[in-house]
C-alpha cells in the first residue's frame, strides 16, 4: 500500500456518497445565504472532563470552514475553566443577544464570548447554579412529558436536566429571532446522554430544528464491561431494565435511550458501538461519524524522527534514575512500551497488557534476547505522594552526574596544562586520587538491597489496587534477570513533574510502541494520536480505532498498526496474539523501526478532520432533509447561483506545466532500488485505470435516497449536453467557461424538469411564545420516545424492515407520522407551567415529495 493509494483512500473519504466535501468548506458563505445554523450541544464545550472535549475542540476549525459565525457551542459555566479558555464578551449577532438577554430578564445566567482555541468558535455558556430554583419544577414537566423521572439524591442528573431545559429555551427563542428575517435552516448537534434532556424536549415541542445526537459510549455498555460481564457475547440476552436499575443508572438510560429516539439523524463514532446501540439503546444509528484530529498539531513533517530521538533520551534518564543499583542493560537496546487511559482496569485492557507482559519476559529469556523491555502504565488514581525509592533513584542519579561533571572538567583542565607545557600526561596526573575517591563515594551512595520500585507514588488503596495485584501475581518485580520492567506511574503527566518532567506529547514520541488492548473502547484517541505522530500501536477489533484501521488499511501491520483479535478468539488466544505481536515488534532492528514509524506517520491523513468531516457533514445534511424536504432543492439553487455569478476570466492555458500523473515515489528505503518485472509493470499500469481500482478504496456506503431518486429527463440531459458542445464549437473562448459550467447548468436544467413531478409543500403556523408564565399546549400527536409506558421497554416498530417504497409514510420525522406511545397529554388544562421554561404552541406538519416510479426505475439502472 504506497503513499498514493493512502492518499486514494483518503480521496475516496473525502467524497462519501459521492459528496466533494472540499468544495462545502466555503467559510461559511452558504450558510449565511441560506441562513443555516449549527448549534453544538454538549457538557464539555469548555469544560474538560473527558474525551469529548477533544473530539469537539479538535472539530472546530473544519465546522468554522462550513457554517463560519453560523457556529455556536452551548455548554455549562465553569468558572475555572471560562477564566483561561474563553474571552468573555457580548456575542455581535443579534438573534443570540436577545435570546440571552431574554433569559436573563428571568433570572438565568447566560455567558457569551469566544472560545480560546483554533477556529475561535461563540460560545453560549449556562449558569446552571443560577437556574436551580427551577429545578423542581422542571422534574414535573419533564416526567409529565416524557414520563422520565429524576431521583434526588443524582446530582450529575439533575444537573443535566437545568443544563437540558436551558438549550431548549434558549432554542426555541433562538429559532423565532432568527425566523424574523427569512427562512431559517436550524440544526442541534448533541453529544452524549447529558445534553439528551435538551434534545428530548426540543423534539417533544417541534420545533423547527434539525436535531442529531451522538452517543460516543452507550451508558450502560461502560457499566456492564466495567463489571466483567461478558459483554459482546450477551449483548442480545441482557435485561436492559434490570441491569440499569441494579447500577441505579435507570433514569440515566431512560434520558440516553430517549434522545437516540427522539433525534432525527443518530450517530455513533464506530462500527462497533453501532452494534452495542442496537441492542442496548434499540437503535441502529442512521450514519457512523468517526473522530478525527487536527493533525496540523501533531505535524513535525520529518522532524518527528529526531523528536524521538530527543524525547527518548528523556526517558533515558529517568530510567537511569529509577534502577539505580540494578541498572545492568544496555539503554540502546532498549524498548519503551507504554498504556494510558482512564483508570479503567478491563475496560481498557490493563488486565491483558499485564498478563502478556508476563507472557513476553518469559519468551525473551527463554530465546536469549538481549532486549530489555521497560513498560509504562499511565492512569490516574488517589495517591498520597511520590514513593520514596524514586525520589531517591533520581536525587542518586543526579548527584553522580554532577560528580562525574566536576571530575571531567578537572581533568580538562589538567591535561590542557600539561599538553600546553609540551609533555604527555600520565595515568596518574590524568586521574588523581581524590577524583577516585569521589567516584567510590557516588558508587558505594548508588547500591541498594531492594529492588527498583514497580511504582513511582504511594498508592492509597494499594493492598486493593487492581494494577499492583496483577504486577504481584504475574512476578514483575523489576529483579535482575528479568527482561521486562514495569512502572506504574498513577497520575497524568506533566513537564513540571519533579519526577519524570514531560507533557504526553512528549512521552509518546519518546516512546516505541503503544499498547492499548482495550475491551471497551468506542474509539480511542490514545492510537490515533500515537498514529499522527509515528509511534507504532497496538489496538483490537472492539475498539473503533482498530475497525476503522482495518476496513481502510490494507495489511495494516505493516504500517505499524497491529489489531488484536478480542471478538472472535478467547482471552487466552488474544492475550497470546498481543505478547507475540510485543515479541515480534522487539526483535526489529533499529533500521527496521525507523522505516515502520515512517510508515506510520503517513496514515495520519486518513485520521484528519479534512478527510473525517464530510461523515458529520452527511449527518447535519440528513437531519435538514428529515424536517425539511425542500433543502435539496434550495441548497441546489444556492449552489447554481454561486456557479453562475461572474467571474474573473481565466486563461486558456496553464502557465506552467501540469506535473505528470503518476504515483508518488515510496520514501523506504527497503521500497527503492528494486527491479520490476514486466508482469509487476502489467499490474502497475492496471492499477493506474480508474476501471480497476481496488473495491477496497471505494465509499463503501450507498448514496442518499434524495440523489438516487432524483427525477432526471435523460432527452432534455442529452440536449444540454449537445447544445454545449455546439456552443463551445462556434466560440472557442467560451469552450472554458461552458467547460467548467456545463455539468452544474445540466444539472440545474435536469432538476427543474424533474421537480415538476414532485411536490413540497410545508404548512407551518409556529410563532414561539417563549414566557416562562404562557400558557403551553400539547403536541397533536404523540411521540415515539422508545421507553416503557407500563415499566417495561418495549417498542412494536423497532426492528422492524423498512417496507417497500409507495407503501410507507413519509420518510420525513414529524409529529404525525410517529406511533403512539401515550407519552404526552392531550391538554394542559390546569397545571401550573410559570416553572416550566417556555414553550410554543406550534404544530408543524409536512407532506412528502411525490416520486416519479419510472425515473426512479431508470436512474437504479443507471446506478447514478
């Protein structure tokens, strides 16, 4: 797999369902024109408490090249945060202005400003504190509605609910002002199930919103992997009401479950918690939106080589430190394995790491290798301090470097005086006495009786601690013949650690290989970002990171990324797979190993949210065409009429040469000077024909309904066709232009004939009323929550195939067409709603497009 068919396959991304996804990455023009807006819902906008906060920090300098100031995250206050992170002012566009001072009229706290970070994204950010007098009374019409309750001793839970009616007051006033000037096309991005109460009240009111929600881990799923169960092997047989109300997370289901339900377009980040939603959450997602990188962070460009070179020599001395007293191996023929995460202890694969650790010292012994193995393991847990013996080790280390300093300058500056006088000095004038003597006393200082330390703090839990018991029982106890070494270092790194001062950055380029066989990981950021920095890993196949890998990586341990196999082998077959992949890794020359994180380095292309994007542009895409039928056709105009708009012209020829299309040279060295035989030149150039590009590169996904049935007159495309072409014949200076234009005029022409056929229509008579004290009114139709209405979960649609085209409702959500689940009531009549925030008596229905049978017939042949 050279470097163009990497690129291929990141071309091939980049164009998912035949979307040219640089071309929507407009700063935000379209949008504008459109008066189309995102809002980005979710806990951590600003707020760093886990992965999430990456994934959305990371994602906005992309969402800032499609939507510009039509981007805004909504997320919780946190002081702490808002003071280094964001720049606190009043927001210039005058929707948001007024929505916030509306809920501040009332009492809520709302801060704006711009969030420090690449892109510069608005953000709106909710004092929920300032909302808690709210709070009751929002659990009344929260379970009213979406018969939901909230225990009251849960206070993450009753914080996501003054964070969930927040979002949708705020939305529903957003989405009247911004009305005011001409139609709107609005979109709500929610992630995970603390932002769901938002997301599930916003659908209950109909609002005219597109609304998306991201599960990037299902609740349930981390509670039962965290509990040994064997998880993928029980998925279809667990009870799903019991097993949340025995971890007392039943209402924390419920909301997650809710907002899978209640959302227009449902995405997960992988396949495999795909798979996990769609027995647990009884949701198969609409569309898989992989996590990116900013990669132009991580970029070193060849410098990454030397960046390990220097990190490792960090490393070096800290190890040097640490084994003082039993520091008896060469450090250049040593490796550095490291796992980091959360302190997950099967979650993330901590139990097999260990268990393989031990599994390889005994291989290594056992064939002779003069390898030496030191492995870390990164994750945070209560400690008291740093253990003694390291502080020592380093204190140790330390003091005989600055001896043996002291010593060679004397020595210097002896010999410099004895050569200057013109005589060869001898042994004893080069070193004296007392520099020995010195010496003997660093050495003697440097001996000790115990063993290095297996862990660099006191842990307080550590009769208990899940890692240390592990390291006990499989005998990694850092003596002399072993090969592999352990450290536990339980806390998050940092450069001002007064122990091993590196930032993460920094450890992982020093390092050779990371580990991570994790059991349960949706994603998994900790490979993707030892990929983009060239740091061969270590992954599985129920992680959504080695998925991704292995669906768009051809052979992908040859590109430094190994995946072990925990799906469909025993723990005792993975857990061998894992130690010979480590065995394998250390016995590679150090040749070898610079050609591998070469190659690792260049995957990170398929990583980057310039590839990655266009997945959460496809999703924003479907939710608007849910709610909204019409926008095809309208983003279509708007489209034609950027096309069509005057242009400065352009010469006939290029200046300078067109470089020739080939593929690009393999920067390895083992690829080069190599003969090709005629039958590998055969194959070369049958690879060059787009006839025969390898299937594995190709979208693997359909296109979109909208564009597969779109009405197309193939005479009147013929025509267009024709008539350009005679066109361009008759006026040469036109043959550029008619060139550039001809496909979107053809296209333009084609869907005006075939849109005779169809029919929109949209009747909506919404006028939010958004006072805390209006009195609200009911939808007309219920809604499909996907939870119990007798205490059970139990949906008679789910699962069920999707019946032939003609014999359906509309594929567009809306009120009417969704079943009954007797979740709202009918009237209101008679409660007290001045606590409940507002609402709008809005009833929005839509009628969907007729299709033309025939056309639709003829473009399946075409397979357009």
């Amino acid at each position: 797999m050279p470097i163009s068919k990497i690129k291929h396959a990141a071309k091939s991304l980049r164009t998912f369902q035949g979307i040219n996804f640089e071309s929507c990455l407009d700063n935000g023009e379209s949008a504008e024109q459109m008066n189309k807006w995102l809002l980005e819902v979710s806990w951590e906008v600003a707020n760093k408490v886990g992965g999430i906060y990456t994934v959305i920090r990371s994602k906005v300098p992309i969402t800032k090249k499609e939507y510009g100031n039509n981007y805004i995250c909504l997320g919780p206050y946190n002081d702490s945060f808002v003071k280094t992170e964001v720049e606190v002012g009043e927001s210039k566009i005058e929707a948001i202005r007024e929505t916030v001072n509306e809920m501040k009229r009332y009492g809520v706290n709302v801060v704006t400003g711009n969030w420090l970070i690449e892109g510069f994204p608005q953000v709106v950010l909710f004092d929920i504190g300032s909302a808690a007098h709210r709070l009751d009374g929002w659990k009344g019409d929260f379970f009213q509605y979406a018969h939901i309750g909230i225990p009251y001793h849960d206070r993450e839970s009753n914080d996501a609910l003054i964070f969930g009616f927040c979002v949708f007051w705020f939305i529903g006033t957003f989405i009247e002002h911004v009305k005011r000037i001409k139609k709107s096309y609005v979109i709500a991005h929610f992630h995970e199930w603390l932002a769901g109460v938002g997301l599930v009240m916003t659908r209950l009111r109909g609002y005219d919103c597109g609304l998306i929600f991201t599960t990037h881990a299902t609740l349930l799923g981390r509670y039962l992997c965290a509990g040994a169960a064997d998880f993928y092997n029980n998925l279809s047989r667990f009870d799903l009401d019991k097993e949340a109300g025995d971890r007392q997370i039943y209402h924390r289901y419920c909301i997650e479950r809710a907002a899978a339900s209640c959302a227009h377009v449902f995405t997960t980040v992988s396949k495999i918690t795909g798979i996990e939603s769609e027995f647990l959450l009884n949701k198969k997602p609409d569309i898989l939106t992989p996590n990116g990188l900013s990669v132009q962070t991580f970029a070193a460009l060849h410098e990454f080589q030397n960046l390990h070179a220097q990190n490792k020599e960090k490393l070096n001395a800290f190890v040097r430190g640490h084994f003082y007293g039993h520091y008896d191996f060469d450090l250049d023929k040593t490796l550095y394995f490291f796992i980091a995460g959360r302190y997950e202890f099967s979650n993330k694969g901590a139990d097999m790491f260990i268990e393989s650790l031990a599994r390889l010292n005994h291989m290594l012994k056992s064939s002779g290798s003069d390898v030496t193995i030191v492995a870390f393991l990164i994750f945070p847990t209560a400690t008291n301090n740093f253990n003694i013996e390291s502080l020592r080790g380093q204190s140790v280390a330390k003091m005989l470097r600055d001896t043996v300093q002291n010593v060679q300058s004397d020595i210097g500056k002896r010999l410099y005086e004895i050569c200057l006088r013109g005589r060869l000095p001898t042994p004893d004038q080069i070193l004296q006495a007392s520099d020995l003597i010195e010496l003997k006393k660093c050495i003697y200082a440097s001996q000790r009786s115990s063993l290095p330390p297996i862990c660099t703090h006191n842990v307080c839990n550590d009769s208990t601690d899940p890692i240390l018991n592990a390291l006990r029982r499989c005998q990694l106890f850092n003596t002399r013949y072993d090969r592999v070494k352990v450290i536990f270092h339980p806390e998050f790194l940092r450069s001002t650690s007064p122990l091993l001062p590196m930032d993460y950055e920094e450890f992982v380029r020093g390092c050779h290989l990371g580990v991570f066989p994790s059991y349960y990981e949706p994603w998994g950021y900790t490979p993707a970002e030892c990929t983009v920095m060239g740091v061969p890993n270590i992954s599985t196949n129920l992680s959504g990171f080695g998925c991704f890998m292995e669906e768009h990586v051809h052979q992908a341990e040859t590109y430094g990324i190994y995946v072990v196999d925990r799906r469909y082998k025993s723990a005792e077959e993975s857990c061998h797979q894992l130690a010979q992949y480590m065995f394998d890794f250390s016995q590679l020359t150090r040749r070898q190993r610079i050609i591998l994180r070469n190659r690792t380095e260049r995957l990170s292309e398929l990583l980057d949210w310039n590839t990655l994007g266009i997945y959460y542009y496809r999703a924003r895409q479907m939710a608007l065409q849910r709610i909204h039928p019409e926008f095809e056709e309208e983003l279509l105009k708007c489209t034609s009429e950027t096309f069509s708009a005057p242009s400065t012209p352009g010469v006939s020829r290029s200046s300078t040469p067109a470089p020739p299309e080939r593929e690009e040279a393999s920067d390895d060295e083992d690829d080069q000077d190599q003969p090709t035989s005629p039958n590998q030149q055969e194959q070369q150039s049958s690879e060059k024909s787009p006839s025969t590009i390898d299937k594995r590169y190709e979208p693997h996904l359909e296109r979109a309904d909208s564009v597969r049935l779109l009405s197309i007159n193939k005479d009147l495309r013929r025509a267009a066709v024709d008539a350009a072409n005679e066109a361009s014949a008759n006026d040469p200076q036109l043959e550029s232009t008619l060139t550039d234009a001809n496909d979107d005029e053809v296209r333009e022409l084609t869907s005006s004939k075939g849109n005779q056929t169809s029919t929109f229509i949209s009747t909506s008579n919404s006028k939010p009323g958004l006072l805390p004290d209006a009195q609200t009114t009911a939808l007309n139709k219920t809604l499909n929550l996907g939870l119990p209405t007798q205490g059970t979960f139990s949906d008679s649609h789910d699962g069920q195939r999707q019946a032939p085209e003609g014999q359906t409702k509309p594929t567009v959500s809306t009120q009417d067409d969704l079943p009954s689940a007797h979740v709202l009531h009918k009237s209101l009549s008679g409660v007290d709603k001045t606590s409940f925030a507002p609402f709008s008596s809005s009833n929005t229905q839509f009628t969907s497009p007729s299709v033309d049978q025939q056309a639709a017939q003829s473009i399946h042949k075409e397979q357009i």
